[in-house]
C-alpha cells in the first residue's frame, strides 16, 4: 500500500484466496491504524491477484514478502519463500529485479536466486531489503525509515539503483540508504531485531532486582535513556516481556543459526529464557495477590485487559497475555473474563492454529473464557470486573490507560489489581483501596 502511495504501479498476489477477495472488496484483512484508508485512496495503482502469470507479466520487480515462522529447533521455516521463488522462476517473461522482504537467515538470498534460476533461462537480480516496521505503526516506519537497507553482489548495481528509486516517494525523511552484500543485510535484519529483545530482557531481568531493592524501574530507564548512546526510543519498558511474529522467533533462528555451524551465542539464549520466565513471574504474582485475600485459585474469577501481542495489532501470535491465561487455566481458574478493543476472542479460538496448543487441547477450559464487550472499552472493563477477584492488564492497549479505579473497587468482588505492562503509579492505585502488584514500577 506504501509503495503504492508513492506512485508506484503494484500487483499484490496471495495464494490465499480469501485475503485477495477481501483486498479487491477495499477491506484490509488486517488491523493496522490507517492500512485501509491508504488502500482506498490508491485503488487506481493496486491490483490483487492469485494468479502467478498475470502478476509476473511486465513486472520490473518482484518483492517476497511472506511469513517466515519458526520450524523445527527453533529455525527459520522457508517453506513459503522457496515456493515463492520456484513459482517466480516458472512464471517470469522476462529479466527481474527479486528483492527480498522476508526475514531469512545468511545464506538465504542466495538460495533463492538458485531455486528462481533452475526455473528459467531469464536472469535475475537478487537483492535483500529487509523490513524494520513495527506492528501498530507499520505505516508511518515504512513512510519514515531510519535507513533503507539494500543488499546485493556488486554485479547488481543497476538493480540497487532501481530500488532506491522505488523508494524516493516513501522514504519522506530521506534516510540514508545503508547498501551492503546480500549476507549483511540479511544479518542486519536479525541483529536489529535480537538486539532490541536484548533491551527488553534486560530492563525485565534489572526490574526484578529493583523490585527487591525499592527502586522503581520505569525511573530507572528514563533516566538511562538520556544518554544519547542509550537512547530515547530504547526497547526499556519492562513488562510482560515481548511477544509477536518477530522477536520471538528471530532470537529463536539466531541462536538456531549459530548452533548449527557451532557458534554459540549464550547471551541470546538467557534473553529468550528471561523473556520466558515472565510469565511465571507474573503468575507468581496474582498467586500471591489472591492469597494476601484468601481467595483459591480454583475460586478466582479473573478479569484480563488485552490479548493482543502489543497494542493496536489484532495480532495474538506468541502475546504473552495468552499465555498466561493458559497459565491461569491450568492453575485451574473458576472464571476468566477478557477484553480487547479488537481481538475477538471467539473468531480466534475457531482459527486455532494461533492459540497454544495446550490452550486448545482443553475445551473445558476454554468454556471458562468469556469476551465482555460494552459500548466502549471502560464499558466492557466494568463488565469484566464484576465479581472478579482480580483485574490484570496485560497488554496496555490506551483504552486501558484511565481506568476508574474507584468505580471497579465497588463492583469488584475483591479489588487487586497486577499492573503487568507498569503503566499506573502503585502508590495510587493503593490509594483507591487496591492490593497491587506490578513489574517493578512504585
Ligand atoms: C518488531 C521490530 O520493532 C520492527 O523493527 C521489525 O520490523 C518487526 O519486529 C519485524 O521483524 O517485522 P513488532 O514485533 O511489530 O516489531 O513490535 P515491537 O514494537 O517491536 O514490540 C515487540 C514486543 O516487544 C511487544 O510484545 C512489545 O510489547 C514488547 N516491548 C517492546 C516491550 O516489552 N518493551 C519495550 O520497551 C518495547
């Protein structure tokens, strides 16, 4: 849609059928702030297609850009970028610039280029250009990159300077173009995203420890990100830790990648176990807020704002919130009410493939799940409170930035509240009469 927006004539093609139906219809099969107004207003440049041939014929470029999740110990599954590329290679007409968009381990460029090349006789231009946008905001890091990373062999020049023109109507900020080989670049992608795990590990791991101490961590981060070698927009916000399509797999593939060919990286395997930890750190924590008043585990009726992996995605893949309310279920919970501004819980149940499989293996369970819907959010928050023994925010969504602490107490079977995401003053929230616990903020 961005690429549209900046003047450039474009042909999407799925092999899903359903998402291509939606897209001809001008309805985004995702939620993205702004994905669908910039669909409708660049109809005349955008086709969708199902079709190979009809999407190849008189393309100059063609991008991958499909999933990459995690297979087996943890590695990059290429499944879909190889059949991609052998369908690209059968279907060409002519010379083609193949960049690709998807996150692949080093090598992975070059792979591709072999498989398109056995399917044709036409020669193709193999570029890497990762992306570095970020669910919520997707539109805004595509229109304003901090830089725009092309990787090729040094043959392809002609093809580099093709794609920088591509992108001169959506690189509004004008960022440097960080032109590198077709290995660096895709290693870039894996270093950026591992690195920012790494901060957030590492401000979760520190929160503990502050915890322990009484120092409150969201003082401590602010005060580390005016260090400009740190950073304002540092990855500092403790919490629940991350989740998504993203970093969890792609500290999984790094550390796959390295122990592969026997280059271990011990750093990265203690950010993913912190990360894993969390949950049951938190858990801990809404153990002992309903112990401090005796309410069982097998009794509490629980009430959990937000489902999404981070606000403003319908995206529930690896979301920490999930995951702990499988935790809670095996705990054996009585009740669990959840609310989302947009995940439907229901629609993703009969989806299954995104939830935890131990989630679904237990149907039981699951009847304990039940989505509150109101006119508005806090509506739907008052719903989900009443008679609960705790209130949880897992994934800290606006909608749930001013919650009426003083309304819930009274309908609130017994008012606690674990702030998971820091994002109220401890200190205060007690001060309506709330037990609270949270992940290191005071
Ligand atoms: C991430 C990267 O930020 C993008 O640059 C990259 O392009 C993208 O992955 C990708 O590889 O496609 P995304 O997963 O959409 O983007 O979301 P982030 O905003 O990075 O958040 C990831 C997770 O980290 C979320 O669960 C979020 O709650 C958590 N997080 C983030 C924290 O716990 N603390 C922080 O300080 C920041």
């Amino acid at each position: 849609m961005c690429l549209a927006d900046g003047g450039n004539n474009i042909t999407c093609l799925d092999i899903d059928e359903d998402k291509i139906a939606m897209l001809k219809k001008g309805e985004s099969p995702i939620y993205e702030p702004g994905l669908t107004e910039l669909l409708q207003k660049n109809k005349k440049h955008l086709h969708f297609t199902t079709d190979y041939p009809s999407a190849l014929k008189d393309a100059d470029v063609v991008f991958i850009a499909v999933g990459t999740p995690s297979g087996e110990n943890g590695e990059a599954n290429l499944t879909y970028v190889k059949s991609a590329a052998k369908s690209i290679g059968k279907h060409m007409t002519g010379d083609l610039v193949v960049v690709n968009r998807s996150t692949v381990p080093v090598g992975t460029g070059h792979e591709v280029e072999k498989i398109i090349q056995a399917e044709t006789s036409y020669k193709i231009s193999m570029i890497s250009c990762p992306e570095f946008l970020r669910e919520g905001c997707a539109i805004y890091d595509f229109m304003n990159p901090d830089r725009v990373v092309i990787g090729a062999d040094a043959k392809h020049e002609k093809a580099v300077e093709l794609l920088k023109d591509i992108y001169k109507g959506v690189n509004k900020n004008d960022a440097p173009f960080v032109v590198s080989d077709l290995r660096s670049a895709e290693m870039i992608k894996y270093a950026s995203n591992s690195f920012l795990a790494t901060q957030i590990s590492y401000i979760n791991d520190l929160a503990q420890l502050c915890q322990d101490v009484d120092v409150d961590i969201t003082e401590v981060a602010r005060g580390m990100k005016l260090d400009k070698r740190i950073g304002k927009h540092a990855f500092l916000s403790a919490g629940l830790g991350y989740g998504g399509s993203c970093f969890p797999k792609d500290v999984q593939a790094l550390i796959a990648l390295g122990k592969k060919i026997g280059s271990h990286l011990p750093l990265l395997e203690q950010v993913e176990s912190v990360n894993e930890s969390l949950v049951e750190i938190a858990f801990g924590k809404i153990k002992k807020l309903l112990d401090a008043r005796d309410v069982k585990l097998e009794n509490a009726k629980v009430a959990i704002l937000g489902l999404s992996f981070k606000p403003n995605t319908d995206d529930i893949r690896d979301s920490q919130s999930v995951k702990l309310i499988g935790r809670l279920l095996r705990a054996g919970v009585s009740a669990i009410n959840v609310v989302d501004p947009i995940v439907h819980w229901e629609k993703e149940v009969k989806r299954g493939s995104l939830l935890p499989k131990r989630l679904l293996d237990d149907k039981t369970s699951l009847g304990k799940i039940t989505q509150m819907n109101g006119g508005d959010a806090l509506e739907a928050v008052k719903l989900a409170c009443k008679d609960a023994d705790i209130l949880i925010l897992a994934t800290e969504w606006n909608n749930f930035m001013n919650l009426q602490f003083e309304d819930l107490k009274k309908i609130m079977r017994n008012p606690c509240f674990a702030d998971l995401r820091n994002a109220y003053s401890k200190k205060e929230v007690e001060s309506y009469g709330f037990r609270v616990e949270n992940m290191g903020r005071k």
